[in-house]
C-alpha cells in the first residue's frame, strides 16, 4: 500500500536546535511558571507580529475561556455556527449562551449585515472567527459593537501572519486569541495566545493564567492553570526562525493547487480586501454534498486524507439551541472540504490529489 498523505503534517524544525535550548532548561531546572523562554518567546511574538500586548497560554481553548472572564462578559455571546468546535464549547463551558447568526456566503466569516437583528439586552459580546486565516469584516463588526456598547473578541486560531491593512491581524478587537497547536503554521506543540493593547487586561490575563497568584502569597480575583512550559516555549522558539519560510511555502503550495484545480468546477472563499494572506488551509467548495462525498470516498481509496472542516455546524451541537436559521452556514458546511496542506507536501503529490479530483 502507498504511503498515507495526510490532510496536515506539523512543521519540524531541525532537531539539534531544539535540543540546543534543554541542557540550560536542565541547568535552570525551572520547567514552568512564566520561566525565561516563556518569556522570551512572548517578547519575540510581540516583536515579529507587531503587537502590543500578548500572554502565552497552554492553548487555544484556554485562550478563549480566559478572554471572556477578562472582559466581565455576561448572558449571550453572538457567534458564528461555522468554526472549529472550541469556539462555541468555550461558551457553554463559562456558562454563556451562545447566538448563532449566519455567515457570508463569499469569505465564510460570520455575515455583519445579520448580528444586529441578533442583539437583545442579554447580549455582551461578538466573538467572530477569522475563518481558515480570512479576516472578517473588522470595520463593520466593531460599528456593531460601539454602537450597542458590546465587546469583540477574535478567534484567530488560524491567523498566524495574516495581516490586515498592514498590520497583524491580532490588532483588532478588545482581544484576540490564537492557537499555537502542533497543526498550526506556527506552533509551540500545545499552546496559544492571548492579544490586547490594554496593559492593563494583560495584566489582569496574566493573573488568571496562574491561578491568581499576585505574588507568592497573595491571590487577585479567581484564576485557572493556563501557563505554558520552557519545553514548549522552546518549540516556539526554534519554530520562529523558520516562520518565514514556512509562510512563503504555504503560499506556493497553493499556488500549486489553483493550478491543477483551475478547469474544475470547485470554487475557494473570497479572501477580505487589504489583507495579506497566510494560507493556513487549502479547502475547496463543492457544488453539491454528493460530489463531496464521491471525491472524499475516493481519495480515502487511494490513502489521502482530507477534512470536512467545518463540519457538522456548531449549532447542530447537542447542548446548544440552534434556533436562528442558518442557511448559509448550513450549505457550505455540506460542501467544503480541506485537502491535504502541510510544510512537506510536494507539487507532485497536489498534482496526484488534483487528478483524482478531476476524474470524480
């Protein structure tokens, strides 16, 4: 049998330079609480994207939880059915009820012109997912939010080096989150972040991560375990020295696959204006469920791995209340798939996925 092709492969950097950092970890024997590459890897961020302030967590899931006990939110959160399941769980797991409204039919990112119809007095916060890395219609969504005195937090799990009007895309909003997951372009093994400009949030952040330990023994507000270890800083570490170039291959994977795709009839989401693209994924909409199904069947046939993300729809969620109507969300989520997208894949393999693609 033919070597599997899977639909995501995490990037790795060169060995020993990973291990360059574990004997001063052994050294220090300082494992974690907000250990020196724990802090260095947060300053290096802050540096490389542009941002103000950022606070490294254990990961994505964290990120957001944490995010919404910052900004004292309360009642509703008004939030895409079309996301990664973490987005709506963080919700219901801090005892917010999420309101679900539907999404553009072009970027696939939660649709402005349906959230205000959304709002009642319960309603405290917007949080948007920046679909596949795709900046969602920042200026339209923060009109929303001042106006009903709402705040909004980002999921951009998936932004890492997307940019938006010139700058990173992690500037917009009251926070935006991140996660640093082994499948991500940039990745710490586990992990992920937490952006503001608010010095102040930051610090209130940093308490919650670790307990709400200010200092040894004292203790500010109710906090939770969210830190981040030397061991997986030093992932992130090494990792950014190649971001670049991984960035850089992402893009001409893709490239790569619009050409072997550009006579089937299969279309991608429209990419918001002024942004600069990271290329996280590779999904493509089909015209119908059934041809999704006849094209994943076979390439599973011939051991490639693709993914319906994101599929089901979050509203369809057990413990949630899926009752506004969705009906964008509900089609492209029966008809988007990923297809295998990964530092390693060669042209050759995208053109061997592309014809079997072709012949369905």
């Amino acid at each position: 049998m033919e070597d599997k092709i899977p639909v995501t492969q995490p990037f790795l950097p060169p060995r020993e330079e990973y291990e360059s950092f574990l004997a001063d970890i052994w050294d220090r024997n300082w494992l974690t609480n907000n250990g020196p590459l724990v802090q260095e890897l947060e300053g290096k961020l802050m540096n490389y994207l542009g941002v103000e302030e950022l606070s490294l967590v254990s990961n994505g899931t964290i990120a957001l939880q944490i995010a919404m006990k910052a900004l004292d939110l309360q009642g509703e959160i008004i939030t895409t059915p079309f996301s990664y399941v973490a987005t709506t769980s963080s919700i219901v797991w801090e005892n917010y009820t999420p309101v679900f409204v539907d999404i553009d039919p072009n970027t696939f990112n939660l649709d402005p012109q349906k959230i205000e119809e959304a709002i009642t007095p319960q309603t405290s916060a917007i949080i948007a997912t920046h679909v596949y890395g795709n900046p969602c219609d920042i200026e339209s969504i923060q009109a929303i939010a001042d106006r009903h005195g709402l705040k909004v937090i980002y999921d951009a799990a998936h932004c890492f080096g997307t940019k938006y009007k010139g700058q990173s895309i992690f500037n917009f909003g009251d926070i935006s989150t991140c996660s640093f997951h082994a499948t991500k372009l940039f990745h710490t093994v586990e992990g992920g972040a937490i952006v503001t400009d608010n010095p102040d949030l930051r610090q209130k952040i940093n308490l919650m991560r670790n307990f709400g330990h200010d200092g040894l023994n004292n203790f500010t507000g109710v906090g939770i375990n969210g830190k981040n270890s030397e061991l997986h800083a030093a992932m992130g570490l090494v990792n950014l020295r190649y971001i670049d170039s991984v960035l850089a291959q992402r893009k001409e994977l893709s490239k790569f696959y619009d050409h072997y795709l550009k006579d089937v009839d299969v279309s991608k989401p429209s990419i918001q204006s002024h942004a600069e693209y990271n290329f996280s994924y590779y999904p493509v909409l089909f015209n119908s469920e059934e041809q999704l199904t006849k094209v994943q069947a076979r390439l599973t046939k011939a051991n490639i791995q693709t993914r319906r993300y994101f599929y089901p729809l979050l509203s369809d969620l057990d413990y949630v209340d899926g009752k506004n109507a969705t009906p964008v969300a509900n089609r492209i989520s029966k008809q988007i798939l990923c297809l295998p997208f990964y530092h390693e894949l060669s042209e050759k393999t995208i053109g061997k996925i592309c014809k079997i693609i072709k012949s369905v």
